[in-house]
C-alpha cells in the first residue's frame, strides 16, 4: 500500500476529502516524528508503541575490500505491534 492508497482509504472509511485525510495523515506522521525526536515513545493503545532505540557502535566489514570498518553509534526508530494489531494479523 502506497501512501496515496492510504489516504484513499481513510477518506473512504471516514466519509472525508481526500485532501483532509492527506492533511490528517502528514499531521501524524509529522507528531511521531517530532515526538521520537525528543527521545520520547508514541503509544496507541491496542495498536503499538513506536519509540527510538539506540544501537551501539559495532565493527563492520567492507564487502569489496574485506577492510575493518568502524559502524558509528546511531538512534534509530522502533515499533512495536500492540495485542489487538496482532491479533487482527493473525
């Protein structure tokens, strides 16, 4: 599913325009990102929590060369499916 097939979607299931369920959607995405930025976690209750872990600096290989490289330290984001998603999954 492509962004704009999500947004089709959500204005057919919520009887609105397709440029408010855009709107609706960027609003969002754009305060999960804000939100995991400031180091805090997103839950939607029976849906799942998104929150931002830290992976530790590590050691790499170079595939071409076979060279050691050093892999930095980074945040990166994380989600976490809630029960209800799991079971609608299932």
């Amino acid at each position: 599913m492509t962004k704009a097939d999500l947004i089709a979607d959500m204005a057919g299931k919520a009887g609105i325009s397709k440029v408010a369920a855009g709107k609706a959607l960027d609003a969002f995405t754009d305060s999960i990102c804000s939100t995991l930025c400031k180091g805090e976690k997103v839950t939607l209750v029976g849906f799942g929590t998104f929150s931002i872990y830290q992976r530790a600096a590590r050691k790499g290989r170079n595939p071409q060369t076979g060279a050691v490289i050093n892999i930095p330290a980074t945040k990166v984001p994380k989600f976490k499916p809630g029960a209800e998603l799991k079971k609608a999954c299932k």
